[in-house]
C-alpha cells in the first residue's frame, strides 16, 4: 500500500486481488446479496485509491482496509435509507463431503440454526463476531477497525457470544 500511496498505482491491482476475498465474505455474511457485496468491494478499492495519500503506512493495511468498508456498508445504507434486518441464510456452500450422510445432514442442521441465531443478533454484534470469528482478525485490529480499545473489543465479543449462545439454545429447544 506505501507504494501505491507513492504513486505506483500498477500495485492496486495486486492489493485487489490479494484482498477482494476477505473483502466480499466480510460483506456478503452482512448482507446476503452478491451483486451489492461486489459492488462494496468495489467502492471500497475505490476509497482506498481516493484516499491512498492518508495511509500513514503506521499500521496495519488490513485495519486500515476493513475500517474504510465499515464506512462503506454504513454510507451505502445511510445514501439508501435502508434498515439492515437482512437475514444470513444457511451456509450449505461451506459443507464439506462426507463419508457419512447422518452426520453432514446434522452438521448442516447446526450450521443453518446458527446462522439463523446469528441474524437475530443487533447488526453490531453480528459485525464484531464476523470480523473476529470468521476474517479471523485479532482484539487489536478490531479495536482499530471500530475505534474503540482492544479491551473493549473482548468485551463486545464476549457479550455479542453470549447472546448468540442464549439465542442459539432458544432456537435448539424449538426444533
């Protein structure tokens, strides 16, 4: 990213392809809808060149990254006035084969209960699992992305596992 802000601009293209994955499964898990996650990415590359001479080159690129499509969902949202009650659906694409029938037809029953415990979640709480739990990304750089400290983070995380523990169980004993 230094070089880019630098001028070389021949390198976006290899940031693109390096972070255009992480980039659309943080979007598509909030919003369930390809077309407007690829859009998001999209306008996120495009941020990221607008505004690639305020990059200090201090801290992490992925949090400086993950920070600017957070403004993005929100700017899309806040620029369409639409509410984000949008449901995640079942995650059947991340099944993987299995030898035995019984116990990939229970693990995708786990998997489409949880994710219907995670759409109940307040939209905050739903982002803070995401960014830690599947983009895999550390306190820190979460605190980052949401200005907000690493302690505060684990807390967030904590409670926002809590709740989807409560919501996941209640959801269990209905079926």
């Amino acid at each position: 990213m230094s070089k880019v802000r630098d001028g070389d601009l021949d390198k976006m293209s290899l940031l693109f392809e390096r972070y255009k994955r992480p980039l659309y499964g943080f979007f598509y898990h909030l919003t369930k809808d390809q077309d407007l996650s690829e859009d998001l990415v999209q306008t996120v590359f495009y941020r990221i060149l607008k505004y690639r001479a305020r990059f200090r080159g201090d801290g992490d690129f992925r949090s400086w990254m993950f920070h600017i499509a957070r403004n993005v969902r929100h700017d899309h949202y806040r620029k369409n006035k639409l509410k984000k009650d949008d449901p995640l659906e079942a995650w059947q694409d991340r099944l993987e084969d299995s030898d035995n029938p019984s116990a990939a037809w229970h693990l995708h029953e786990e998997k489409e209960l949880l994710s219907r415990a995670l759409d109940q979640l307040p939209e905050d709480k739903r982002e803070v699992l995401l960014l830690s739990k599947f983009q895999e990304k550390k306190y820190k750089e979460i605190g980052d992305i949401l200005g907000c400290t690493e302690g505060a983070v684990k807390v967030k995380v904590f409670r926002a596992l809590q709740e989807l523990k409560e919501v996941y169980q209640k959801l269990e004993m209905r079926y």
